[in-house]
C-alpha cells in the first residue's frame, strides 16, 4: 500500500475532496481530507465516511491511519 493509492480510494469515495496522504512505510500513514461533505458532521462521523473508502484495507494493508478531517471553510 501506498500514499498515492490510499489518495486515489479516498478521492473515489468523496468525490470533490482534497486529500493529501504522507506516509513512507507501507504500512502508517496521515492524511488530511477537506470536504464539503463533511458539514454539520462530528469529528467521528468524518471519521467513518473517510474510512469506509478504504473498507477491508483499514486494519489489514492499511495498519495505521492518522487523519485530519475539515470542511472548505475550516481549511481555509
């Protein structure tokens, strides 16, 4: 697994999102994820709608997922 892939899903699955991925090891990674769809939403409920792009690969491929979730006008 990879930045760029993990990007790709997330991008995908929030359509109109910008995301930004970091991660070297295969295996950690942050991202941050600034969405409209993310208005009026708690934290934990971006959270969720993050991680259902990525399904399976959360907790498999993917071991550890750092994010940072914002609308347009909290990312300024």
């Amino acid at each position: 697994m990879d930045a760029q892939t993990i990007r790709n899903l997330i991008e995908q699955g929030l359509p109109g999102a910008r995301v930004e991925v970091q991660g070297d090891d295969g295996v950690h990674f942050e991202a941050l994820v600034v969405s409209d769809a993310f208005a009026g939403k708690l934290p934990l409920a971006r959270h969720r709608m993050v991680y259902a792009t990525l399904g399976e690969r959360m907790g498999g491929e993917i071991h550890a997922l750092a994010l940072r979730t914002l609308t347009p006008e909290e990312h300024g």
